[in-house]
C-alpha cells in the first residue's frame, strides 16, 4: 500500500509527524496511521497551556476500529489545539497533515530531533512494519 510521507516532515515510530518551527511545534498522525485506523470518530485533546512531557501520553484518537494514545514526540507546552477535530475529527482522514493537525506545542527547550525520523527513514518504518 502506498502512504503519503512529506519530505519536509519528521516522524516518529507512534506514526505522528512533526513540523518545526522558529518557536513551537505542529503534531499530527501521519497517513499510515489514519489509514490503519479507519474513520476517525472522535479526538481528545488537552487544554492549551497544559505541559507535557516526551513520551507522555497527550490525547486520544478514536475510529470505528480502535482507540490510541497519542504520545507528546517532544517536551513543551500546549499553544493551541486543532478545535475543527471537536466537531469534524473525520478531517484527520481526509487531510492529515493540512487541517488535520492535531496540536501545537510551544517548545520549552531545544527539540530533541535526534529521536525523530526524517521521510525516508519513516518511510522504511513503515515497510517494515508490513513485513
């Protein structure tokens, strides 16, 4: 199967993706994980101004199949959540990284890209996940 992996992203083994700016961060779940999900039914996010910690547990996305934990790839605090999914969390589905990002994190140090998978690295997680 053939999933969509933006080069300008980085990823993490969860399946989220991450997009870095000057100041903060943008989470999302990638392509693989929103197919492998099915339809999304339901998103919970956190109050902006919540820290949270890498690795930590963050949220939960729920679809007709499953329900998982979203894990925080990095240490930050929330700036601000995509309030679209509350009412149309189905946009994660039909754009996962445009309007179907998840959250913005604001970062409270330094990212600690090291643990973080650029495209062609997630790309072979990916495939090696369906072997």
């Amino acid at each position: 199967m053939d999933y969509d992996v933006p080069k300008e992203l980085r990823y993490t083994t969860d399946n989220e993706w991450i997009q870095v700016a000057e100041d903060h961060i943008a989470i999302g779940v990638t392509d693989y994980a929103q197919q492998a999900l099915g339809d999304i039914v339901y998103v919970e996010l956190p109050e902006p101004g919540v820290s949270i910690a890498a690795g930590a547990t963050f949220g939960v996305i729920e679809s007709v199949k499953a329900v998982s934990d979203l894990y925080a790839p990095v240490t930050g605090v929330v700036m601000e959540v995509n309030e679209l999914l509350a009412t149309r969390p189905e946009v994660v589905n039909s754009d996962c990284y445009g309007e179907g990002w998840i959250l913005r994190l604001e970062l409270s140090d330094d990212i600690a890209t090291d643990s973080l998978l650029d495209a062609d690295a997630y790309a072979k997680h990916i495939a090696d996940l369906g072997d």
